[in-house]
C-alpha cells in the first residue's frame, strides 16, 4: 500500500494485519481504529519516521515485533486494556525515552524493549 485516501472505522473488532505498514518510510503518525484489538506480528516494523502513536482504548494484545525498528519513536502510552506484549515488540526502537505499561499486564515477552537505550518504563 503506497497512499490511502480513505478509512472506514470496522463495524466489528479487529486486529492491525501482519506486516500491514511494514517499512513504509513516509508514516509519521497512526491512530488505530477505535474497534482494533490486536496488533499483530511487524505489522509496523521499521516504520523508521514514525513518531506517534494513539492506541484504542480496548487494545488487548501486541504480538512479536510489531514495532520494532521503529526507530523514531520518543513515548508511547498504552491504554490499560493491555494484556500482553510480546517478545520484541517495542525492540530496536531506540529513541524510545519512555512507555507507560498498563497496570493490568499479564504477560511481557522477553527482550520485548532489548537496545531501547535510554528507555524508562
């Protein structure tokens, strides 16, 4: 996908495709649908300009590497419907300063913010 000039909100639940953005180098900023569940596997992996990112509020899950590479990145605030991330998913992402992680975590996956340098979570 080069450019979208229109989104329609799901009507249902949803998950955020395997590789749906993977390296696309002009994508700044995202905000999910409101209805997105998931997120799965590089979905935004090395997205390399991507600087923000606004999750729904009923997000549960995100999967294997889904962010990294994203090395644009500076905070990331996820909602407190967050269940599980997995393993690598914020890795490489090494301008990332700060993430705030949900109260009710119940799984993070190992090197999940592995060479996220000046990170504080």
């Amino acid at each position: 996908m080069q450019s979208a000039t229109e989104f329609k909100e799901p009507e249902k639940n949803c998950c955020i495709p395997y590789n749906a953005f993977e390296g696309m180098l002009l994508l700044e900023t995202v905000k999910l649908p409101l209805r997105a569940a998931c997120i799965y596997r590089e979905a935004f992996k090395n997205c390399i300009n991507l600087k923000t990112v606004e999750f729904p509020p009923y997000l549960k899950t995100i999967v294997f590497s889904a962010f990294e590479g994203c090395v644009s990145l500076k905070k990331v605030i996820l909602p407190q419907s967050i269940e599980t991330i997995g393993e690598m998913a914020f890795g490489q992402c090494i301008s990332l300063e700060q993430i705030e992680l949900p109260k009710n975590l119940k799984k993070l996956g190992d090197k999940t913010f592995i060479n996220c340098i000046d990170c504080k979570i």
